[in-house]
C-alpha cells in the first residue's frame, strides 16, 4: 500500500488498491474461484486473440511483399510487350518492303540502275578489245 499527500502536504490516508466494488466481502470462495478462473479463461482468450492478431500482421506483410514483387512483374512485363510489339512492327515493315520488291524486282531504284548501267558500260568495252589484248589463262592451271 502506499502513502499519498494531499494538497495541502498533509498526510492522507493509504490508498486502497482493492476496494469493495472490485472484490465484495461477502464473495464465497467457491463464487472467487469461478471468477478466478473466469478471469483466467478471458486472459488466455486475449492471448489468443493476440496471436490471432500477430499472424494476421504476418499475413499483411507477406501479402504486400507479393503485392510489389506483383507490381515489379507487371511493370517488366509491360516492357516486354512493349519491345515485343515494337519489334512486330520493324518485321511487318519488312515483309511489307520485301513483299513490294518481290512483286516489283526491278524498281525505280537508283542504286540497281547505276550498277546495271556499270555492267552495261563494261560489256560494251570488252567487246571492243581485241583478241590479241585479251591476257589468256595458262594452260597448266586446266
């Protein structure tokens, strides 16, 4: 028990921890048993509900940890597709481009027209030289 002063400094008198409306007098014993063990019953049903409520928390944090690592995934995933999609359009560019060259082999196109007027201007040149300029290819070599 302890002692406490009052306002005044003078010394009140000792503060009863258990008073009467907590624990009645008259109580028998069987009936401060059945509330014993009743009190034991709710601690151990707080317990319990304590427990409960760690590995609810548990719970919550490995389901954020997956809830990121699922965000992580969708987001890489989304990239990828984005890539892929990219590179599905440069392949349709291209098949469209050779499929035109297929069906239009020869086209307008400047580089085909200057080598084959190269290969023209050579072919009418050789034909002008004699046969005599022409370096002939040993004999040995078959």
């Amino acid at each position: 028990m302890s002692e406490r002063n009052d306002a005044n400094g003078a010394r009140a008198e000792p503060l009863n921890l258990i008073t009467e409306t907590t624990c009645p007098v008259d109580l028998t014993v069987e009936q401060m048993r059945w509330q014993i063990s009743a009190l034991i019953e709710e601690v151990a049903a707080l317990r319990e509900a304590a427990r409960e409520k760690n590995a609810l928390e548990e719970l919550v944090l490995q389901l954020r940890d997956a809830n990121q690592k699922l965000v992580v995934a969708t987001l890489n995933a989304q990239s990828l597709q984005d890539e892929a999609e990219a590179m599905n359009r440069k392949q349709q560019e291209y098949l469209s481009m050779l499929a035109h060259e297929l069906r239009n082999p020869l086209g307008r196109s400047p580089l085909l027209r200057r080598c084959w007027q190269r290969f023209r201007a050579r072919r009418l040149n050789c034909s002008s030289f004699s046969k005599s300029s022409v370096v002939r290819r040993p004999t040995w070599l078959g």
